[in-house]
C-alpha cells in the first residue's frame, strides 16, 4: 500500500522573496530601520522597478544572490503569514512589506500552482524504492531471528546476569 497521500501534491506558489533581517532582541532603531528598507522595497517593485535587481540589492537572505527566487513553496511549508500573503496574490503580484519571524519581507509571485494528484508512473520509483526497503528489512529480520535461534550464546563477563524467564523487560534483575 502506498503511503497515504503519497499521490496528493499540495497548492504552491513561485516567489521572490527580499529579507530584511531584525528580530525582537534588537535595538528599536534597528527594527524600524528593517521595516523602513523593506518598505522602500515594496514600493519601488509596485512602481515597477526589476524585482530581481531590488532582492539583490535589499536582501539579506541567501536567496539574494539567486535574486530572492526561493522557488516552488507548497502551502504550510512557510510560516502563516507568508501563505495569508503570497497565495493571495496572482502571479506578478508584489505583496506590500510584512513582519516576518526574520524581521520584514516582501513577496513577488511567479507563478501558482493548484493543488493536485500525481500519476502512477510519477511516483511509480519512489513505490518501487519503498517497496525494496520494506522486502529488506523483512529479509533482515528473518536473517537475524535465524541466526539466533540456531546460535548459542555463552556469557564471557561474569558480572552479567540474565534475568529469569517471565521477569518483567524494562527492570533492572537483582542477582541471587
């Protein structure tokens, strides 16, 4: 049986994300600052300016360098107001600046993508995958009980001490 929803390919959205980085433990100038970049931001892609040259310019994600492209985001991957945000928006759509857990972002979308089903033959190799792990493991497990059962197992420390059939698992035996 196929895990469930292994098939199920959720809602996303292509963005371009700008960070401007502040967090709670920061000086208020600094915070406000943040907001101030990342508004400026905002307005200048609504104006039209390259959202591209803006990420690279005003970011401090990693993302910058790839122009703010984060790529593909399913829905709930992010935090919740960055999906309130940018699954609201249609593609080419530019978000005002909002808070985020980082400090202040602003969002361009790419494009969207509907919730979905995949085929058979997309997730056929991850099936065959789950399904070879799952052969091995029962293999092992037989390999092993095998093993045991035909072994004989001599106890070389003398300080251990086997509990006695029917004792209780998870306690500790005293020794006679």
């Amino acid at each position: 049986n196929a895990p469930k929803g292994m098939f199920n390919v959720p809602e996303q959205v292509h963005v371009q994300f700008i960070v401007l980085r502040s967090g709670e433990q920061d000086p208020e100038p600094v915070r406000a600052e943040a907001k101030k970049r990342a508004e400026e931001a905002a307005k200048r892609a609504a104006a039209g300016d390259d959202f591209t040259a803006l990420a690279k310019e005003y970011s401090q994600d990693p993302s910058a360098e790839r122009g703010g492209d984060i790529g593909l985001v399913p829905r709930g991957v992010m935090f919740p107001k960055f999906d309130e945000i940018a699954f609201a928006l249609s593609p080419g759509g530019v978000s005002p600046a909002f808070e985020t857990p980082r400090g202040y972002g602003v969002v361009k979308v790419l494009e969207k993508k509907a919730p979905s089903t995949r085929t058979y033959a997309e997730v056929k190799d991850a099936l065959k995958l789950d399904m070879g792990r799952l052969v091995e493991q029962d293999a092992l497990k037989a390999k092993a009980n095998e093993l045991a059962s035909a072994a004989t197992i001599n106890v070389l420390d003398p300080s251990y001490f086997v509990p006695p059939q029917g004792a209780p698992t998870g306690e500790v035996a005293k020794q006679p």
